[in-house]
C-alpha cells in the first residue's frame, strides 16, 4: 500500500475517513491521520490521532463508490456507483461503473483502480450490470 501526505484514508477502528498529515517509519509505517471537526461532537477544529492503517478489501461483486474528498481520479469518484468485476494483484480493482451523477457516457466504462480510494455502499438491485 503506498500512501501519501494528503491521500484520504478509511481508519477501520474509528469508523470514519480522514487526511494523512504525516507519515512515521520504524517497525511498522504508522500515519498522523486529519479528522473533520464534526468527528466529535462540540469540536470546532481538526483532530489528529496516529494510526496504523488497514487496506480494505473489495471482493468480486461489491458494490463501491468512491472516498468523498478524494482527488485520486476524474470518473471514479463518490459520484459514481461501481461493481468490483477483478481483484487484481490487491493493490487494483477492476470496477465497472454502473450509475454516475455525471451522466449516461461514464455508465458500462471499466478502469483499473487503488481500492485505498474506495469504500463499500449498499447494494441497490435497480442497476442494469
């Protein structure tokens, strides 16, 4: 998994996406991840904690979208909804765009992506596959 200052990350522990601000070597890679303020109720302000941080996995047939904030791609974003058709090596996902606020011409494209940028959604059934 290679992960960089600025990237948005899923922190599977805390249940809630964030920036990385830092990045720390030794035995393992822990991050310094960026929470918004509205993580915590009453906060105004970011919150920062360090993280170990997992890749998630997206077997064939999950139904993603991608990471709100993210600017990893143009088409594959959280304005989409997309099918996981090829797992790949784990560090890609083959997804197949199947509903796109941006229109029809992005519906039935496929491209080959990091699943760091994504996250899981309900599988709605009114998609045509």
């Amino acid at each position: 998994m290679s992960l960089a200052i600025d990237d948005c990350v899923y922190v599977p522990s805390l249940r809630v996406y964030g920036i990385i601000e830092d990045i720390g070597e030794g035995e393992e890679t822990f991050y310094t991840v960026t929470f918004p303020w509205d993580f915590i109720e009453d906060t105004d302000f970011l919150i920062s904690y360090l993280v170990k941080l997992e890749s998630p996995y997206f077997p064939k047939g999950s139904i993603i979208t991608g990471l709100k904030g993210a600017r990893a791609y143009n088409f594959t974003t959280d304005k989409a909804i997309m099918e996981v058709i090829n797992t790949g090596d784990g560090r890609r996902i083959l997804v197949k765009v199947l509903q796109h606020s941006g229109g029809f011409r992005y519906v039935g494209e496929v491209y080959w992506v990091n699943p760091m940028w994504f996250r899981h959604v309900q599988s709605p059934s009114n998609f045509i596959r």
